[in-house]
C-alpha cells in the first residue's frame, strides 16, 4: 500500500465510509425493517442536521437519486464525499477506483454489505 493509498484510507475517504456505515447499522438497529432508502435520508438528516448545512444534504440526496444508483453503504458514503469535495473534481475523477475500493472496505470492515 502506498503512502496516497494509506492516508486516504486513514483520512477523509476512509473516514467518510466509516461514518456511514456505523451510521447505518445504529440506524438499523433502531429502526429493524427499514428501507434503504428511509436508512441514507435519516443519516444525512442527522449529519447535516448537526452542521446546519441543508443545502448539502439536499446536495447528496439528489445524487442518490440518480436513476442509475442503487442507495447502499457505498454509494451513499461516495455521494457524500462527492458533494463535501465539489471543489476537487478533477482529483474524484483520477481517484474515483481506488477510492470506492477503499471505502467498500472499511464499510465491509465494520460488519456492513457495501453494495
């Protein structure tokens, strides 16, 4: 594993899966027979509700519901840190395998189907 490799893993796009898939399992949980769907809209609620930032949650929202997505761990985790990074788009783009493979691992880490 390189360095590049290592600290995303450790930082920001690691940290992203992470979140997401700690997130939903409580929610689950909590919540035993809900959707997928009903899953991301209430981590994102609960995300964006403690940033006061509606405007991204309604950012990422808008990016799971691209027809061609399925709302899972993963897509969810790299709708959110699409629309965090916005500004480096460019820098998604050349990532975007490596990245998804690294969250899709620490998702599944914790316990969570990613996919």
């Amino acid at each position: 594993m390189g360095l590049g490799t290592w600290l995303a893993r450790k930082g920001n796009v690691g940290g992203t899966a992470r979140a997401v898939a700690n997130g939903w399992k409580v929610i689950i949980q909590n919540n035993p027979g809900i959707s997928d769907e009903q899953i991301a809209e209430t981590y994102v609620d609960i995300r964006y509700g403690a940033t006061g930032e509606p405007h991204l949650a309604e950012q990422v929202l808008e990016d799971l519901k691209d027809e061609s997505r399925k709302v899972n761990p993963l897509n969810l985790a790299w709708a959110i840190f699409s629309v965090e990074n916005a500004d480096e788009s460019d820098t998604l783009l050349e990532h975007f395998v490596v990245w998804r493979k690294i969250m899709r691992e620490e998702v599944e880490k914790l316990g969570v189907k990613a996919e």
